[in-house]
C-alpha cells in the first residue's frame, strides 16, 4: 500500500440506503478520479476484488489517479456491509446514481471516470449516464444484464469507452465482444492475450492498471514495477 489520504465514506441512496466505501486521494496533484463498480456479490465480488484493491492501492501514488470504491446494496467486505439487499442490477440504479453524485457533491471530483467490472459493467453501461462522467473503463464486461438500448444510448451519446477482453474470458470473448459491441462506434476495445475474466497474476494486474493509467494520465506512464 503506497501513500495516499485514504479515508471511509458513507454514500446515501434516493430510496433510503447506506453504502459503504472509501477513497484514496493523491498527495499530491490529483490527475484524474475512477469510480469503481465491483463484480457481482453473489460470486464473491466487493469494493476489495483485487484489482480494485490495488487500484487503490498504487494509483493515487503512482498516477495522480483518485480511486473511490463502494459496495453496492447488500454486498459485505473487511470495511462493513452496505444496507439493502442484491437487486441483480435492477435497485443498484439507485447505487450508482448516488455515488456519481457524492462524488461529485461530497468528494468534489473534478474529472470522474466510471470504471466497471464483470457485473460492475453491466451497472456502467445501465446507469452511469450523468453528463457530468467524462467516460466508461469495462473489465470483462459481460453484458449479461445489458440490453440493446443502453448501447445505443451510448452509441448517440459519444463519449469514449474502452474494454478490456480477457482473450480467455468466461462470458465475451474477443470475438463476441467485436460483435455485441459493434454499436458503439467510439468504443476502443482492447483483447489481451493469455488473460482470464479474473485478471489473477501480477502481469495481468500490471496491464489493468497501465491501461488506466493510459486513458486518465499518460503523463504518468510507464507505470513502476518497483518502489
């Protein structure tokens, strides 16, 4: 864990719930801020999945990079339990709009980026649509619970959005994604050979957070691999 001013967060819903979360801020000049939407809490996924975890662990220092992270209604990690209860990204709606507006409100972002993953890519693509996100990072995106017109709302729309496709992944594979994701003209899809939908192994983890670091502040790359 590098420096960074980390502190605990509490995020108020439209329909009455409390969400738990924490964000790490740079030191020093803050380049840019992600949101993060975890993977589905039913298969294990929180704000401290692992690559989110260490996001948030190494941006702020590394990158200039703000990292916020929360648990969606019902979802439990080391910080505590979200109120609610998993609404199969149906009430998570009221979860993502509430956290774009804190982050904004409350954290006083300047430039935000939403950035999904597996599930948390589904709740981007459906409700990270404030005009105020400069654009969407999906990791492993799914679009199990995505429908047709949340990607066209983003084909008219027209703000950048990138994936990252496992070459190996358990639900799009590249050449799946090539074809679901043909609506969104501006999207930047971006096949990595060899990985998985779990991004597992530091190398994997490595590329994550370069690819980050490339979309939000470049100016930090190449991204250190010692400290």
């Amino acid at each position: 864990m590098l420096p960074a001013n980390r502190r605990p967060i509490t995020i108020q819903t439209a329909d009455g719930l409390k969400l738990i979360g924490e964000v790490a801020t740079p030191i020093g000049a803050r380049l840019g801020s992600i949101l993060c939407l975890h993977p589905n809490p039913t298969g294990g996924g929180m704000m401290d999945s692992h690559v989110y975890k260490k996001a948030a662990n190494r941006l702020p220092q590394m990158a200039g990079i703000e990292i916020i992270r929360f648990n969606t209604r019902g979802t439990s990690s080391e910080a505590g339990t979200s109120e609610g209860e998993y609404g199969a990204t149906i009430t998570e709606k009221f979860d993502v709009e509430a956290a774009i507006d804190f982050a904004f409100k409350e954290i006083g972002v300047e430039k935000l980026w939403v950035m999904g993953w597996s599930f948390g890519t589904n709740l981007a693509l459906k409700y990270a649509t404030d005009p105020r996100v400069l654009g969407l990072i999906l990791l492993s995106p799914t679009l199990i619970e995505t429908n047709n017109e949340d990607l066209e709302f983003w084909a008219k729309d027209g703000r950048p959005i990138t994936a990252l496709i496992p070459e190996h992944d358990d639900y799009l594979k590249p050449d799946a994604a090539e074809i679901a994701f043909r609506v969104i003209p501006q999207i930047k899809l971006i096949n990595v050979d060899d990985a998985k939908h779990l991004w597992v192994g530091e190398p994997a983890v490595y590329r994550v957070l370069t690819e980050i670091t490339k979309i939000i502040a470049p100016e930090s790359l190449p991204l250190p691999t010692e400290i």
